[in-house]
C-alpha cells in the first residue's frame, strides 16, 4: 500500500520562503516501521522555503502525485487547525484515502480531535508505530470483509449509529530498542533540506514528573523508557555516516533522567569514536559536575534548562519542586565548563502577580545564562493547568512567545503590557551577552595570533 505520512503546514502557509529544519520524530518511527510492508513517503510542507502564493494548492497536487492510499497527520494543539485542513485538502483529492490522525493533540483529546475534523476516518492514541501499522493490514484486508478497528489498540473512530467508537489503549512499547531508527528519507520535497534537518535524535520516552503545563502525565507515557546506550550510538555512527551531520539535538525532555545511561552514552561515543557536537535540554536538578565534565568530553556544547520561574511559590505550584540554589549552581557548572547554557522561562500562571513575574524576570537575567527564552503559560488540552482553568479558547495558531492566553488576575491589557516589557529586558540582555561572547571570542583570536 502507499502510505503518505505528513505534518500540517505552518510557516509554508505564510509564503515567505522560512522553512525549519526539522524532522517530527515520532512521524519517523512510524515511517520506519511501516516502510517494512509499505511504500512510504513524507510530506513536510514546513522544511521547504516556499515563496508562493497558493500553499494548499501545492499540497493538493503533490497528494494526487503521490496517489496514496492511506495518509496519517501528525498534530500537536497548535497546529491542529491546519491538520484539519490538510484532512478536507487530502479528501478532495479523493474520497477514498483514508486519513487517519495521530500525535499529541489527538492523544490528549481523541474524541474531542476526531469531531472537530470531519475528514479524519481514525484518530491515533498514544504511540503509534504498530497501531499504523497494523491498520494498514486491515485495510489491506477489505475485500474480505471490511476493516475492523475494534481488533487494533489505540483507535478511534465514528459509528454511524453509535457515534465515536474507540478499541482498548495501547500499551506503550516496552523495549524502544525493537524500533527500527527514524526514516529520513523519501521526503515528496527535499530540494530544500538542510544537513541540520538529519540531526535529531530522542533516546528515551515518557517522563515521571508532573509538571501541570505539561500532557505528558494524563496519558499512558508515564513510564519512562530507555533506548540502551549501544542503541544511541548505533544512531549516532549511522546520521554520521549517511547524512554527514555537523552536530546533534537530543530532543529529550530531561536527557540526564538516568545518571549512569548519560555517562555510558557518552563513554560509548568516545570509545566507538562517535564523537558529534552535541546539544541537549534537562533539568537542573539532574545534572553534577562529573556527568557535566563526561558529557564535554563527548562533545557537549550547549544545554537548555526548563528553568520556567525563579519565583519559589510558582516553581512549587507548577510542581517544579527544586530551589533557587539548586538551578544558581548548575548554571554556574555548566559555564564555569565553557558549555553554553540557555534557560527556558514562563510567566502568565493563574495565580501570579505582577511582582512574582518581575521576580523570575530579574532572576532570569542574574544567573549569567548566555540566552534566555521567555514564554507564556498558555492552558494546553491535557495538562492540568488547562483543568485548573476550566479550559480556555485556543486561537488556531500558538505561539507561546507572545500572550495570546490571560489567565492571571490581572487586565488582558495589563497583562500584555507586562510580558512585552520583560520581554524587551530579556531581549537587551541576550544582545548584551551575544556581543560579550563576540568580543571574547575576538580577544581569544587576537591572542592566538599574536601568540
């Protein structure tokens, strides 16, 4: 069968020609496994630097191109809107596909997602490697009598007489060493891939924190699994191989979850020589000076903390339960290393104030990060903080850098008004420190030469 497995269109739409250069991971795998039985190709709208004006046009006919037979979105909340529209687009190529839905969004909220795009047959929830996989089979199998969505984990779908209809979950799969690694090629567009789309890489799914913007804790991921450390590498050896990689992401939540797993992971790329500049995101409280020391000698360079307030009673609702000490002492590890850190930061939570926000504001710009992110709480479906507030309307493009959502105390105006003022303090002080590291880095060359 031919399968066409595709992400809903964001930057694409604007037709600006700004692209990213990103691979949706979890597409990957499904890719991946399916490709074993099926043709299958890609369609990612959003790493091709499109400068046109007729976006779903385009979409439209490299659809008919393809001529699948079935085709399966990725969504998350904020993209859903143009999932939904990529469904409509695929059916007016033609009826018959079938369009089925997965990722976060549809995992969090399945019957919610399932009647808010009329063109979607099936909704996916949870991991969705061999729920794909084996749908594709009973489709395969009509002629014998139909597909049987009941017979496959993790579906749902609509029953003319019943309304949404869904089989029992799926359980997680427990040994993510069986997984084949991501399929990154037979993209319907890659005249405008760049190397740094080849360089992503998760090692582990699941995560046992409970931090109330995240989805993770209502699904069934709550288990955190491992790739083993000879697995990684594997990884690794082959993206430098194939694709020449200049360099890594792991897209881990907390890439340090299991201290002894890093230190053998990067012990392992020493030892095979497969040694790649890396980046990584974690938690502060999960880092120490001997893993910090390990992971730059296997070519650590840069590590993002979800740092998110340096307020305590912020850091302890939104269960963040670490103190202010904790992250002051791993930021100043990881730069007295000569590793670049950056801190990830939200404000806007229900319960603050206008002087909790300018407390994280200043604790954010007194730590010597070299780059801050400043973001705004915004209620997702799934997270608890979406309970807490009893749901909110989301507009049909986030974008967490700006305040589309208020759910403080204080006026929408005000509100605005405060996250674009902090905002401007958050962006002097990333330019301060961009020209800073400029000018050591020039004093560093001056000295080099005359040396």
């Amino acid at each position: 069968m031919r399968l066409l497995l595709a992400e809903p269109p964001q930057f694409f739409l604007d037709g600006s020609g700004i692209s990213r250069s990103v691979l949706p991971l979890g597409l990957g795998y499904v890719a991946a496994v399916a490709s074993h039985e099926h043709d299958v190709r890609m369609l990612l709208p959003d790493t091709r630097s499109y400068t046109g004006g007729d976006p779903w046009g385009e979409i439209e006919r490299a659809v008919r191109d393809k001529a699948p037979d079935v085709v399966g979105i990725t969504s998350v909340t904020a993209n859903y809107t143009s999932a939904v529209q990529l469904a409509e687009t695929v059916k007016a190529v033609n009826a018959d596909i079938c369009v089925v839905l997965g990722g976060v969004h549809a995992s969090t909220e399945p019957t919610e997602a399932l009647l808010g795009a009329p063109d979607v047959d099936y909704v996916v929830q949870g991991e969705g490697e061999f729920t794909m996989l084996e749908l594709l089979r009973e489709i395969e199998q009509r002629r014998l009598g139909g597909v049987r969505p009941h017979t496959i984990p993790g579906l749902f779908w609509r029953d003319d007489l019943l309304g949404v209809q869904s089989s029992a979950p799926r359980a997680p799969t427990p040994d993510l060493d069986l997984l084949p690694a991501p399929m990154r090629d037979g993209l319907v567009w890659e005249d405008d891939i760049h190397p740094g789309f080849y360089r992503s890489i998760v090692t582990m799914r699941g995560c046992p924190y409970r931090c109330i913007y995240c989805a993770i804790p209502s699904s069934n991921d709550r288990r955190t699994r491992f790739r083993s450390p000879s697995n990684v590498v594997d990884e690794i050896a082959m993206l430098r191989q194939r694709f020449d990689i200049p360099d890594l992401f792991f897209h881990d939540s907390v890439f340090t979850m299991k201290r002894s797993r890093t230190i053998e992971i990067c012990d392992t790329m020493i030892e095979r020589d497969a040694m790649v500049p890396f980046n990584c995101q974690t938690r502060a409280d999960r880092v120490d000076l001997e893993l910090l020391e390990r992971m730059k000698q296997a070519g650590c360079k840069q590590i993002f903390f979800g740092i998110e307030s340096g307020d305590p009673d912020s850091l302890a609702q939104i269960r963040k339960r670490m103190d202010l000490d904790t992250i002051r002492d791993a930021v100043r590890m990881v730069k007295d290393l000569d590793i670049r850190c950056t801190g990830f930061f939200m404000i806007g939570f229900p319960w603050e104030t206008e002087a909790q926000m300018r407390t994280t504001a200043d604790f954010a710009t007194s730590l010597g990060l070299d780059a801050i992110s400043l973001f705004s709480a915004t209620p997702l479906p799934g997270t608890e903080l979406w309970d807490m507030v009893g749901g909110v309307d989301i507009p049909d493009s986030i974008d967490f850098r700006s305040p589309q959502v208020n759910t403080t105390a204080l006026p929408d105006g005000k509100y605005a008004e405060l996250f674009a003022g902090i905002k401007v303090e958050m962006d002097q002080y990333n330019q301060d420190m961009m020209y800073q590291r400029a000018a050591q880095l020039q004093e560093a060359a001056a000295v080099s030469w005359l040396g």
